[in-house]
C-alpha cells in the first residue's frame, strides 16, 4: 500500500499525451500578441469534420490523453459539439481554448451534453477599456458574461491571462473577479515571443520590476485564498538566464494539429524555414509521430551541438526551445539564447535591457488583422 | 494553506472532485486522473481506493472492501493516509 506511487506523473514514454487541435485560424479578435503564423490569413483549406474525427481517432491509438480545441477561435467551427462529443467518446479530457466570443448559453448546454471537461478563457485586463484595447475589438462585457454562464453550466474554468506591460496592473483585480466569480485556476503566462508577440515585442516585455511585481502579488493572494483558487504563475525565460524545456522535448509529449492538417510539435513550428511538416491528409498519423524526419529532427539529444551536447541539464531543458533559437539566432540547432552558457545571451539580455529603457507610453502595436504586414517578405542573407 | 489535515470521518462520503476525470486507461494498464493542466497516472492501490470514492460509500464501507480486495486486515492507517493526501491536492472531497 505504498502511497509514494500515487503521485506518479505520466513521463510520456513517447506517447503524444497532449493533442492540440487548432480547428481553425479565424478570430475575431486581433490580439498583438497572437501565436498564430503571420501569414495566417493565407490558410484557408481547414480540415473537415470527418478529418477531425480520423485525426481523433488516430491519436488515441498512439496513447493521446488530453485534448484541447483550440486556433484561432475554435467557436467559430459549427462542427466544435460532434468533435468534442467524439473526442469524449474516445476517452479524451477534453478542454476548450477560446476567447469566450461566440460561446452562447445554447452552446455551452450543448458543449456540456457532449462531454466537455473544461473551459480555458483568455481574459487581458479587469478594466473594460483597456481590455478592449488590447484585443482591438469591443469583448470584455461578452467575456464577463460568458464566465458567469460557464460557471452556472458548471465547467471548471483556467482563466488564461497573458501577461505584458499592458496588464501587470490588473493582476489583482483578475484575481479578485476570479475568486468571486468561482473560477478554479487562473494562470497568468507571461507572453512568449513568437510571431505577432515577437513582431510587437519591443512594446510587451515588461521589465523584470513589473514581473517581480505580478509575482508578488500572485504569492499574497496564494496565502490569502488557499485552495480555492489555484494560481500559476509562468515565469518568463527572457529573465532568469535558464531556458524552459519547452514542450518537455520536440516530439517527446506534444502533438499539435494545424488548420490545414500540418502535424506540428508545438504550436510555434512553422516558424521553422525550411522544415517539412507531415501533413494527416497525406500520412498515418502514426508514423507522423514516430518516424517522420519532421518530428524526429529535435527529438532525444543527437542534434545538440555546443554548449547543450555537454551541458548537465540536457535532460533538464531539452537546449531549450528550437523556435526560439532559430528565431533569434538563425539556427535552430543553436542553444535556446535565453540560456546564459547561449553564446547569443545577449540577444536575450538587451532585449530585456530595453525594456527598462523603454518607456515610451505609446509604443505602436501591431494587431493581429489580414495584411497587417507581409509574412511572405524574406530577408536576403548575407 | 490547506485544510489538508482534517480527518474524514468514518460516516462520510468521499467522492472525486467533479473537476477531474478518474478512470482506466487500457494503454497505460492504470487508473489516470485528468484535469485540466496535467494527467496524474496512479498506482495500484490508489486507484483501487479512488475508485470506491463515489459519493455513495462511506469510509467505513470503503476500508471494509478493501480489506478483502488486498486480503490484509491491516490497512486503514494506510488507507486513511492515501485519503489525506489526496484530499490535500483536492483529488477527493466529502460529499455534503
């Protein structure tokens, strides 16, 4: 009866465990610091149902567990209820990612009927104006009321607040909001810097004050409220030289499936130039998983070049993240440059030195619209 | 922080917080418990106790079948150990 065993967690054991579907790229919303492509407005052929379905089906051979509908803006799929209801039926947790636009009272008693587990709500500010700002579009009253209909169909909720210089202010107030309202999980995750964040980055880092700042305040009302609100708290890789182990390794537990039917190991991947990403159209998803050259290009610790292929915490951090890497250094075999033993810190580091000397009020942001900017344009290279 | 340490009673009912799913997962041969971050894979003898954690036995009952699953009379400190645990991480909560 030993009751160390309990507690064991899942290592994976090269299982996708976790399966992102991102039904679609279409959003009403025009976040700036969105994790969609550039270019997401030139992916049009989305999956049909009966894909989706194969797609679920498939993945639950090879030992997928938690499901999450995502894009984009999942709601605007007609087709979320019959997924989420085969997703149910084969087993799945099922979680639903979205910005709350669109999720009516019929749908959610729908949703419910389905099967689904719970509801992840992106949530940028307590204040009205500003939060309407952010996201460029009028939806913070919609966003209040949703919570209050989701809790009273009882799902449980993670409030998902990206956290930037915009909101650091609003961290206690969210909380509050959150504990009335019954909401079980809040994570306030700073922003990672891909694509649009990466685009309008100079306006979002907030400087290491106003991180120490959240996180302070996220501590107290750790003490204050217990077990009835549970609050993570996603601390940046920008600021503490160590990078994340991100995705816990490339291909290791993670299985994300574009729009269009591209299988990716992370949301961010196609940032990569260059790679060729399997496409469940065209390839059995198993061997997507276990032998396609996209999904084993990362994958274990052969592709590690120096300092990562003699480094101790190898295992630890995987290097880091790939994306990252390339995104900033050119090369995705590179050390994550968040790490302090990167030859490329200092990428890292100047960056989050100006955001201490930035303080311009009105940095311009670029929010996330078709032809905002031109994600086909490449740079010639030396 | 936690009310972690509060006995149940032998009267009370425990039941899985509703913001986890319990069950068996043929691939994993073990129970899981999945919620909405993570996915918790349990040992025999936990999910053999969560499993009779459905809101309708009491502990009483629960400890008197599980004494004869494991065939061993001395289980109940064990078993009311598991309990506190996994009432701490809110796995499980006593049905009003």
């Amino acid at each position: 009866m030993g009751k160390g065993g309990s507690q064991l967690k899942l290592d994976g054991d090269g299982k996708p465990l976790w399966l992102v579907l991102e039904l679609t790229y279409r959003c009403p919303l025009k976040c700036p610091w969105c994790n969609n492509p550039l270019d997401y407005d030139e992916i049009r052929n989305e999956l049909t149902t009966d894909e989706w379905k194969r797609v679920l089906r498939d993945a639950r051979k090879i030992g997928s567990l938690q499901l999450g509908f995502s894009g984009g803006e999942p709601m605007l799929r007609p087709d979320l209820e019959e997924l989420v209801e085969e997703g149910d039926k084969l087993g799945y947790y099922t979680n639903l990612i979205t910005s709350g636009m669109g999720l009516t009272k019929e749908r959610l008693i729908e949703l419910k009927r389905c099967g689904l587990k719970q509801i992840q709500l992106s949530l940028q500010h307590s204040n009205k104006k500003k939060n309407d700002v952010m996201v460029g579009v009028e939806s913070f009253d919609e966003k209040m009321s949703v919570i209050e209909e989701i809790k009273s169909q009882g799902f449980p909720v993670v409030l998902n607040v990206p956290l930037s210089r915009y909101n650091v202010d609003a961290v206690d107030d969210i909380i509050d909001m959150a504990a009335r309202t019954g909401v079980e999980y809040i994570e306030f995750a700073n922003i990672q810097y891909y694509n649009w964040a990466l685009l309008n980055r100079a306006a979002l880092l907030p400087t290491i004050e106003q991180i120490e700042y959240a996180e302070e305040r996220v501590n107290r009302a750790r003490e204050r409220l217990g077990k009835s609100l549970t609050i993570y708290f996603v601390v940046p890789d920008y600021f503490d030289g160590r990078p994340k182990a991100c995705m816990n390794g490339w291909g290791a537990i993670h299985l994300t499936i574009a729009p269009d039917g591209s299988a990716l190991p992370c949301q961010e991947a196609q940032v990569l130039d260059g790679v060729e990403f399997p496409n469940v159209r065209d390839h059995d998803l198993g061997w997507i998983w276990h032998q396609s050259p996209a999904f084993e290009m990362y994958r274990g610790n052969s592709w590690m070049k120096k300092p990562c292929v003699d480094c101790d915490e190898k295992e630890k951090d995987f290097g880091g993240c790939r994306c990252q890497a390339y995104l900033l250094t050119g090369d995705a075999t590179n050390t994550d440059p968040a790490c302090s033993k990167s030859r490329h810190f200092d990428i890292i580091q100047s960056a989050v030195e100006a955001a201490r000397i930035n303080q311009m009020p009105q940095m311009p942001l670029v929010m996330r619209s078709r032809g905002a900017i031109n994600g086909k344009m490449k740079l010639i290279k030396p | 922080m936690t009310s972690s340490n509060a006995p149940f009673a032998l009267n009370e009912r425990p039941e899985i917080n509703p913001v986890f799913l319990f069950r068996w997962e043929e691939q994993e041969q073990a129970y899981l418990l999945l919620y909405p971050e993570g996915i918790i894979k349990l040992n025999d003898s936990a999910g053999n106790i969560l499993k009779l954690c459905d809101g309708e036995r009491t502990i009483e009952t629960i400890v008197a079948e599980l004494k004869v699953l494991f065939g061993n009379d001395n289980i109940e400190g064990d078993v009311y150990n598991f309990m506190e645990v996994a009432h701490g991480k809110g796995w499980i909560t006593a049905k009003a």
